[in-house]
C-alpha cells in the first residue's frame, strides 16, 4: 500500500509518472521543472523505468516529440516552465485538436523581461484557450495525484486531450513535504494503458491532419467545444475512483474551505491556498466569516459549482498569481471567469482582485489579512470601490 | 542499453525500373499542379517504401495540395506535422517504436520513417528539428524535396531558391535588377559532418529515377538517421511548361547547377557527371523565374555553378554507387 516519503513536487511528479509507466519521455532544461527530468533521467538510466528518454532541442520539440509518440500509442510526457510554455506555443492547438493525451507536468515560472526564477502562473494560464486541460496542485502530494488523475481523465475515449499539470514553481517544486507514494496496483486499478484509437501504424494505414475546407472547420471545434462539456462528468468519475482507491477526498474541482457560512472569501489556485487556510483560519478565530475556494481545474472552469458554492458569499477577492494587462477588469485573469460565473444569479457577490505572488513573492498573512479588511469594507460598503489591488504597492 | 532486435528492415536494390515495385503507396487522389515535380519524387519514393512505411508531413506542398480531408493520397500511414518540426515528430514516432517493441505492444518489421519536407521545413524553419533528429541518432529518413522554394504560399524565397530568381519576396525592381541577390544554402553540407551518428546523405534528380529510388532504399536500411537532398522542378514556381519538369531534372545535372552524389561513412561518391557541363543559360532560359536577368548576371549565376564544378571534379571518382540508369534504346 502507500509509502509515505518526503518528497518535493518534482519528486513526486516524477514517482507518480513512474508509476504510470511512461513510455515516451522528452526533456529540455529550464529550472524549475527541471527537476522532474532529472529524477526520471535516473530511472530511465537505472532500469528502473522502460522508457525511451528523448533530449528534445527545445519546448516546441519537446511538444512535437511526444506528440508523434502519443499518435502511435505510446504514453508520452513532457514539460516545463515559464518562457519554455510559450516557446511551445505552435503545438499546443495541435496537440488538442489531435487529439493526443499528453502529459506537460509545470512547475511555473514567471515570463521574461525581466529574468526572474520565481513563481508565477502566467506561462501556463496563457495556454487556457488552447483546448487543454489545466489545473493547479497545492501541495507535492497533490501533484503527484493530479498527475495520475490527469492522464486517466485524458485518456478517457470520450475525452482524449492533452493535459498540464501545474505546481507552483519552488513553493511546491522544490519544497519537500509528506507524500503518500501509491503502490503500482492501486495504480493499474485507477489508471488502464493508454489506447490510441486511431494510431499511426503499418497495419492499419490512416492519415492524421489533412487539410480541410473551411465550412470542415466549425464542426470540429464544436466537437472539440462539445468534449469539453462531457469533461465535468469524467472528472468527477475520475475523482470518486481516485478517492476511493487512494484514500483521499478531493473535491472534483473546488477545494471549499470553511465556505458554508462565508461572508467574505479568497478565491484562488496552487500553492498560495496554503497560506491562505491558515489567514481564513486566523479570521475566524477574530470572528470573521472567511472562506476559501480553491480551484484544481482551471480548465475545464467549473462554472457551475462556483455559482453554487459561492453565490452567498458577500465579497469575493481573486488571488490572481498572473497577469492580464489590458483586460476587462485591468487585472488577473481569474477574475473575468469568476464574474462570468456568478452574472446569471438573482444575487451576485461583490468581487475584487488582487495582483498577489507576482514574480515569485511570497504571499504572507499579512497580506491576506490586508484583503480581508478590503473585502469587509466592500461588503460593508454595498460595492466595490476599486478592482485591483496590488499587493505590497497598496497604503 | 540491453540489446533488442527491432525488426528492422533492409532493401535490396532495384535493378532496373521494369523490376520497380508494381504497387503504389502514393496515389491519385490530390491536386498538385501539372507536372510537378515533388509529386512524381513522392510516387518513387512511397513504391520503393512499401507498405511499412509511415510519413511524416511537415506543412509544404506535399501537404497542402496532397492532404484533403477523408481523401489523402497516401496508402500508408501519414501524420501532418507542422513545418517547423519534421524532425522532432518524427523522433517521438521512432522512440514510441522502439519502446512498443520492447514492451512487446508492437512485433511488426521496424517501420520505414519517412519525413517528406520542403526546402523550408528542412533547411530553414525546420533546421533545428531535422539536425537534432540527426545528431540524437533516431533511425529517420529525412527528405528535403527540394523545389527552391515556399511554393504553395505563392512562390517566396526560401534558402535554398537560386541566385537571381523572381519570387515573390524577391521581385525585380530597378533598384535589386537581379531578384534574388543571394546564392543557396546547401543542405546536404548544412548535415554532413556534423553529425555523429548521420551515415548517409545523398542527392537525387526526378529525372533519374532509378538512381533516387536505390538511394532511397540504401538510406531506409541503414539503422540510424539519413537524409535525401532530392531536386523536385516546380513549373509553377519555376516558371516552366509543366511538360519540362523530367527535361529541368535532367539539364540540372548536365549544366553543373545540381549534382548527383552520395556521402557514405565519410567518403563521397558521385554519379552521372557530364562529361562536358553545358553553359547554365541552357537551364536557366527555360525557367521565367530568371527572365528578366541580364548577361552579367548569367555569368554570376556561371561563376558561382564552375566553382561547384571544380569541387566535383575534384572529389569525384564516377563510380556505379547504385544501377545506372536503363541506356535508351
């Protein structure tokens, strides 16, 4: 049964795409996901994994590599970080409109200029338009489930996409702590071998990717649209049987953290959630009715259970860890979505966000403790009188 | 690394075109121009292939004007690639082989892995992918068709386009009379040498048929990564009478602007050298695409193809490398 070691996020992506049995591996150097290809270097090189190690040139090879692998049926992954996710851009559509259930495991990092190590979701989130499924871990253990989970649900036969696990760049990656390492049977209970049903072989000769005609067009991405409708209801399978077999008790999508009787609440993903229990915990304790919505899926966004779990909230304050200069509320990007979410109830929680964990800060209590004060005043104030705050630039 | 057999395969060489493979892996089906000249190479290269063959298409006219949904020209299995990454599709196709046999998921004879690449997707945008394919050692054919240019975009420069052409991001104006100014990358020297593990590069004409196809087996029986620089005139872009293309082929190789040869562990060996070269405006007064030139730049495009000449006198010992083609009756 389960084995409970220290292990960093990287460690424990790397333990659970063992335990996968991942049979197409391609790596290029960027810190810090790099990590994760340097454990499963050494497995591959201790026989302890029967796997071809591919040294892609770069993220865009990286992509094509596996994607020519997962086209023949093998089980394939990748990764990366920061300007590597976008230096793969070109594949990403690709690879979903293909069809091929990748894997990209993510620790993040922040985009260039300038250079900077440091955390941030801003690589990652930028490819949430492209037909991937996304979703943030909070912890190493979590990582380490969500990379089997993430391979069982796109490999489903009804859904077959390419998905990115992502884990807080250094906070989760390079930050040991306790992880449940399953045993490889609990895994082969959870997770079938991945089938292609339509490989590229010598026996049964098929072209992938010919060229269509523009009226060919719309039909497949509804298709594709429609795939990402079913996605809820595998994940939730997928979810029930991962708690079952390992024990675990995750919510499909939100993690809703003393939610029920909230009046205000932080709505947020990955590794800053950890500080963030504790400063709803620290509330309450002050007697303030504080909330946490973390969320473990990105993409699909959980439209639905947000407008369920979250519409008696009074103020709701996004911590957004990216950027999207420029967009509707001059801001993060999980606000828009947040909002989106909320506009057809009769009642509508105030929101606001917060520019927080750029660049790698750390988000301290202190500062969830400065957004409480802004979203009590909100909720005291019947409206939200500004909506973006940059955290550490704000009096 | 544990020895395993993967099956693969080796071909023997074609005796003459009657004893060619009668059956097609490349059919009607696509809608290329008129004579063009990458379609007819693709047809030799997918007969003498067979049937375990899968191509690799990176974006290029073997992709556009081939590949129309629910009715592609290929009897074998076929991926689109993008145009920037041949190589590295090919690379996880051959490592996903590799790890199937082993797990025994496949038991088949090693497919043949063919990437079908324009000048473009190998020598330019596709460089990075086609080299680190060749230096990591994955047992690849790579072939550059080459019709010296973006053609199916509408005929714009690419690396390997001839001194002195109109394309369309080269026109001719008072100001650049020439068109293009620069001379061409030469592919197969961009690959020789500075790849450990690359065994065998060679070059082909469509007009020599039996010459491309043996090379093409010899290069598919080697256990690691080759390439193919094969010449593939495009009436369109070349600006010739699509009944040319075979003539373009052939007086290619009798003016010195293209060379048969192959590279094999280290040593050079080239074909069908003229015995006297013919002056370069015999080839070039065919092709619209150097209309417009004036003498002196003739004699450029002269001066630029008899220092290629020295060099294949110089390295040449004319050996039969592979069966010469049928004399005429």
């Amino acid at each position: 049964m389960a084995d409970e070691k220290m292990l960093t996020g990287c460690s424990a992506a790397a333990q659970a795409l063992k335990l996968a049995e991942v049979e197409v591996i391609c790596s290029y150097p960027i810190r810090p996901y790099t990590a994760i290809m340097m454990e499963l270097a050494k497995m591959v090189a201790n026989g302890e994994l029967d796997a071809e190690f591919v040294h892609g040139e770069g993220e865009h090879a990286q992509l094509s590599v596996v994607l020519g692998a997962s086209a023949c049926g093998a089980r394939a992954v990748t990764g990366s970080a920061g300007v590597g996710v976008t230096y793969a851009f070109e594949l990403y559509s690709p690879l979903a409109g293909g069809r091929y259930p990748v894997q990209m495991t993510i620790a993040d990092r922040t985009l260039d200029p300038p250079g900077d190590f440091g955390s941030e979701h801003t690589d990652a989130m930028s490819v949430r338009d492209q037909g991937w499924i996304i979703g943030w871990a909070s912890t190493p253990q979590e990582v380490f489930d969500n990379t089997l989970m993430g391979y069982r649900i796109g490999e489903d036969p009804r859904i077959m996409l390419p998905q990115m696990t992502c884990q807080d760049g250094y906070f989760i990656s390079h930050i040991p702590d306790k992880v449940k390492v399953a045993s490889l049977s609990q895994v082969k209970e959870f997770l079938p071998p991945y089938s292609a049903p339509h490989p590229i072989s010598t026996t049964c000769p098929v072209s992938h990717g010919p060229q269509i005609r523009p009226d060919q067009g719309a039909p497949m991405d509804a298709q594709r649209a429609e795939t990402f409708l079913e996605l809820p209801g595998v994940i939730k399978e997928a979810t029930k049987d991962f708690n079952r077999i390992f024990g675990r008790n995750y919510d499909p999508f939100l993690e809703k953290y003393r939610l029920e009787d909230a009046e205000i609440a932080f709505f947020i993903q990955g590794a800053h959630s950890n500080t963030c229990r504790m400063a709803v915990d620290a509330l309450r304790k002050q007697g303030v009715k504080a909330g946490m919505s973390r969320l473990r899926w990105v993409r699909p966004w959980p439209t639905t259970e947000i407008a369920e779990s979250l519409g008696h909230v009074k103020a709701i304050g996004t911590i957004e860890t990216s950027t999207s200069y420029g967009g509707a509320m001059r801001g993060g990007n999980l606000i828009h979505e947040l909002r989106a979410s909320l506009y057809d109830l009769d009642e509508r929680p105030l929101t606001t966000s917060f520019m927080a964990g750029l660049g790698g800060e750390t988000v301290w209590l202190e500062d969830f403790e400065f957004m409480a004060k802004v979203l009590l005043q909100t909720v005291k104030d019947k409206r939200t009188s500004k909506y973006v705050y940059w955290i550490g630039f704000e009096d | 690394m544990k020895a395993f057999d993967y099956k693969f395969q080796h071909f023997d060489p074609v005796k003459s075109l009657k004893s060619a493979p009668k059956s097609e892996m490349y059919v009607p089906g696509h809608r290329t121009c008129a004579g063009c000249g990458p379609a007819l190479n693709y047809r030799l290269v997918a007969k003498v292939a067979g049937r375990d063959t899968i191509f690799i298409g990176p974006t290029g006219c073997m992709y556009v004007a081939n590949s129309s949904y629910l009715c592609t020209p290929y009897a074998v299995s076929w991926i689109h690639a993008q145009i920037t990454n041949g190589g590295a599709v090919a690379s996880g196709i051959e490592a996903a082989y590799k790890v199937l046999a082993r797990k025994g998921k496949y038991d088949g004879p090693f497919p043949n892995i063919i990437v079908m690449a324009g000048d473009g997707g190998s020598v330019d945008i596709g460089l990075q992918a086609a080299s680190a394919m060749m230096y990591r050692g994955h047992k690849v054919l790579f072939i550059c068709y080459d019709n010296e240019s973006y053609a199916n975009t509408g005929i714009q420069t690419s690396p390997t386009t001839p001194y002195g052409a109109n394309t369309t991001f080269t026109p001719p104006g008072k100001e650049i009379p020439e068109g293009k100014t620069l001379f061409p990358k030469d592919p197969p020297q961009l690959f020789i040498g500075g790849h450990p593990l690359l065994k065998y590069v060679a070059t082909t004409s469509v007009a020599y048929p039996l010459d491309l196809m043996n090379k093409v087996r010899k290069a598919l029986s080697y256990e690691g990564p080759t390439f193919l620089h094969m010449l593939t005139p495009c009436p369109k872009g070349w600006q010739f009478s699509e009944k040319l293309t075979i003539e373009m082929g052939k007086l290619a190789i009798e003016t010195g602007m293209w060379s048969l040869y192959e590279w094999e562990n280290g040593a050079y060996k080239y074909t069908h050298i003229p015995k006297k070269y013919k002056p370069v405006g015999e080839y070039m007064k065919h092709q619209g695409r150097f209309r417009h030139l004036k003498e002196e730049h003739i004699a450029k495009m002269q001066a630029f193809v008899d220092e290629k000449i020295q060099k294949v006198k110089a390295a040449a010992k004319p050996v039969e490398a592979v069966p010469a083609e049928p004399k005429k009756n």
